[in-house]
C-alpha cells in the first residue's frame, strides 16, 4: 500500500502477529530480534528466554493458538516449549515472516523523528538508525525480574526464577520457593524430584485450577456466552471445591478475594505433593537470616537454595517513559494505553502484548495487531473512519474488567478480563471496517 516501512520489535507471539498483519494489509515490516530465531520466550536459546526445561502450556492448545494457524505439529492439549518453538517457526515460514525479521539485532532506542520514528540497533553489522513510519513494540512482558527488597543477608544460592532451567540444579539441596505464581508451583513441583526438600512461601491464599475437569482441559469448559461474574464465580467455585478441596487445608491462606479478581494458578500437580508431604507451605518471608529464613509467623527453615518466584515488572529501556504514559505507582505500575496498545502522546507508536489475562492467548494478541493493521490502513482508505477511532481513544476508556474486581497489585495493573477485553477490541475492527 505504501513506501514506508513500520518496525516490529520482537519476534515472538505478539511480534508475529503484528508482523503478519502489517503484512495481511500490505504495509512493508522490517522486523527486529535480539534472539536468532523466532518464537519470543518459547525459544529456549533466546537469551531472554524465561521458560525452563518442564513448560508447557498452561491455557490449552486450542484456547490459545491463533485462529487462522491451528497447531498441526501436536494434537496434545498442553504442548511443550519446543513443541510451541516449532509452531512458531511453522507459522512464520507458513507466512513468509522470516525474511523480514534481522535477528541479533538488538533495539537499543526508539525515537520519535521528522517524519515518524527512528529506530537505533545494534547487530552483527554494528549499530544503525533507521527511519520507520511507525513502530509496533512487542517485546514481551515476561524479562524484567522484580526482585522484593529482603531484609537480612543469605549465605547460600538467592536467584530469580528467570535464571532457572532444569530441576538438576535442586539435587540434594534444602529449597525455598518464594512465591506461587504459576512459575513458582511449577518449579515447585520439578524440585520434589531432586531436592531434599522444599518449602514455598506465600504472601497471600490462591485459587487453584487443575489442568483437567470432567475430563477435558479445564479452560474448554464453560465457552460461549459469559456467564455475569457473580454467577461464574459462584458456579466455578462450587466446581473447584468439588474437585480440588480447599486450599486452606494443604496449608496454604484463605484467600483474601474471589476466584477470578486475580489470576488464578493452573496447576493439577501442587496440590497433590502438598498431600503428600513432598512440599510444606511458609508464610510471608520476614528476612533472611544467614544459613535460613525467617517467616511472619514466627518460624524459621534452613535452606540451601532461595528461588525468587516474585514475577516480573515492564520494561521498555529504548523508550523515553513520557511516550507511554506510565501511571504512577498509586494506580498500579504501567503504561496507559488505549485498549493496552495505543499511546495517546505518541502517534504512530504501538504497544502489542501488554495485556494479561485469563485465558486471552495468542489470539488475543494477534486481534490487537489486526486492530493496528487496520488503523494504519484506515488512514489511507478511509481518513473518517480512522478521525472517528482517534477521537474514541481521547475519550473515556472503556471498561476492559468484565465487572471482575481486581487486586490491586502491580501485576494486576494491565490486568483485562478475556472477553471484554476481546469484544472491546474486535468491536473496533469492525468500526473501522477495513477488509484486508
Ligand atoms: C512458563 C510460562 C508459561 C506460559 N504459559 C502461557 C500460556 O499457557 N498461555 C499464554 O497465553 N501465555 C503463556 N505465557 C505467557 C507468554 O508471555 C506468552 O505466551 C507469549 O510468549 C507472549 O508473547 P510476546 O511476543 O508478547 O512476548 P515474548 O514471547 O516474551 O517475546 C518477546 C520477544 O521480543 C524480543 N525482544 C525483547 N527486547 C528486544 C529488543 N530491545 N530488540 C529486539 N528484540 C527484543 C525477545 O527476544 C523476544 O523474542 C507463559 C509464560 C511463561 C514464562
């Protein structure tokens, strides 16, 4: 459609999809990943690669994979990392995406410019600045460790889940996992099989969903029109009580909100070592205190090992932060954006994968790199059309919760309810209506 280049940062899920859908509407992409491949984390090698030896989905295959791609490779409903790397190398050679990433490439800066932006990287040719019309920043959410300041010293092994890849790492020693997210459960779970022992501390109670329910993976369940979240959450509590009991009595907090006002932990193994005394449930850490720890309740353990399984914040270094309007720390840590991707002080600067959420997958990311294709486009065919989508993004947000109360905490600060978000975002691709 025209000369002008939009760049992609990041060839993983999100990347991809902006990549194939400047592409689907013919505007030229010029793709940049730090990685030699693609596939975003799901590349083991990728030097920002956050996924360890044992990861595997943890929404379904077919909730998650995008909707014109259907996983080929495997019929399991819970593939592996590697079975996701060769999915994405499918979807992008199936596309011809490959050809337009440089990979090693590294963005280093991100400027806006005369005649849109400028682009600084670094590669195996050296450092370049090049022009683009516009940029589609999708370098994941999952890189930046946050690590808690601990009160105390450590004298053994302290790191950042990001760092772990393989449960050999636990033989023989006494571990603490601190916190259960979705991380911190899995490798929990990995470490029973090799450490002499291991404890996981908790800040707060969890809810917890098994992989399976009647037989089928528990995200296939209950599809079609959402049920108004009082109902849901009555209804679905009632089913995981029914089949997982009550966490209170493996140990773990009552929790302090209703199952879906966090992001709930999927994970049919954790429950079933706590039941077996393979792993003991601590309180919050109240500091480290030399060949131990100390916990909020008073109790103290020895370990060997502490694995911070603390999550990650948002991190955009080659971005001045006034481009994204950053929230303050009041309302939550994050850019705020148009329906997560578009910035209101940076034309032409998009945001893709920014978003969390139950059950979203890669489809939903991909919709929001349809919706930015179709702007773009919009721009050209139908310059009305796409006034009309600028002035809704000055005007009031809409809301994206699903009438879900969420927890107040950093993480949960680009936090959307899946389909809200979704309708949200499709209702504005068929506003602007531009068919590529
Ligand atoms: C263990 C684990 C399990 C998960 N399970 C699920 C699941 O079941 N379902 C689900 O939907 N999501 C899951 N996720 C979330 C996961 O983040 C998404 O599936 C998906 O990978 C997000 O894609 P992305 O492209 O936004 O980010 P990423 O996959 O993180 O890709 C970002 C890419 O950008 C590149 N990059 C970063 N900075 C630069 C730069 N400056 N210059 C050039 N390139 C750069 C990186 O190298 C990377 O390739 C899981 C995550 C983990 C860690």
């Amino acid at each position: 459609m025209s000369e002008q280049t939009y760049a992609v940062i990041g060839a993983g899920p999100s990347g991809l999809a902006g990549a194939r859908n400047l592409q689907r509407h013919g505007h030229a992409v010029v793709g940049y990943e730090l990685g030699d491949d693609v596939g975003g984390l799901w590349n083991i090698d990728n030097p920002r690669s956050t996924v360890y030896e044992s990861a595997h989905l943890i929404s379904s295959r077919t909730t998650t994979e995008f909707a014109e791609f259907p996983m080929a490779n495997t019929h399991v409903d819970y593939p592996s990392h590697r079975e996701l790397r060769a999915y994405f190398r499918d979807f992008a050679d199936a596309f011809g995406l490959v050809e337009r990433y440089r990979f090693g490439t590294e963005v280093t800066r991100v400027q806006p410019a005369d005649d849109g932006w400028a682009v600084t990287s670094t590669g195996p040719d050296g450092d370049h600045t090049e022009q683009h019309a516009g940029v589609l920043v999708a370098n994941g959410t999952l890189s930046k460790p946050t690590i808690p300041p601990l009160r105390g010293e450590f004298d053994g092994e302290m790191w950042h889940t990001s760092r772990y890849k393989r449960a050999e790492v636990f033989a023989g020693k006494r571990v603490l996992i601190v916190g259960a997210g979705n991380s911190g459960c899995d490798i929990a779970v990995d470490a029973v099989h090799h450490a002499a022992s291991v404890d996981i501390s908790v800040r707060r109670g969890y809810h917890f969903v098994p992989k399976y329910l009647f037989g089928r993976p528990a995200d296939t369940l209950n599809q079609g029109r959402p049920l108004p979240p009082r109902i849901k959450q009555a209804v679905d509590s009632r089913v995981l009580k029914l089949f997982t009991g009550d966490p209170v009595r493996f140990g773990f907090p009552k929790p302090d909100h209703k199952l879906y006002e966090s992001h709930p932990i999927v994970n049919s193994l954790i429950l079933h070592h706590l039941g077996h005394g393979d792993i003991r449930v601590r309180r919050d850490v109240d500091r480290l205190d030399g060949d131990g720890v100390l916990f909020t309740d008073g109790e103290r353990g020895d370990y060997d090992v502490v694995v911070l399984a603390t999550g990650y914040h948002l991190h955009y270094p080659f971005l001045d932060p006034a481009l994204l309007n950053w929230r303050g720390p009041g309302s939550g840590t994050c850019p705020d954006l148009y329906l997560n991707i578009f910035s209101e002080s940076a034309p032409n600067l998009f945001v893709l994968g920014m978003v969390e959420a139950s059950g979203l997958g890669w489809q939903g990311r991909y919709e929001q790199a349809e919706l930015v294709a179709s702007y773009l486009t919009a721009r050209h065919r139908a310059p009305h059309r796409a006034a009309a989508f600028e002035a809704r993004m000055r005007g009031p947000r809409p809301d994206l919760s699903g009438g879900y109360r969420y927890l107040g905490l950093e993480r949960m600060s680009y936090y959307v309810n899946k389909d809200a978000y979704r309708r949200a975002v499709r209702a504005e691709i068929t506003k602007l209506g531009m068919l590529p």
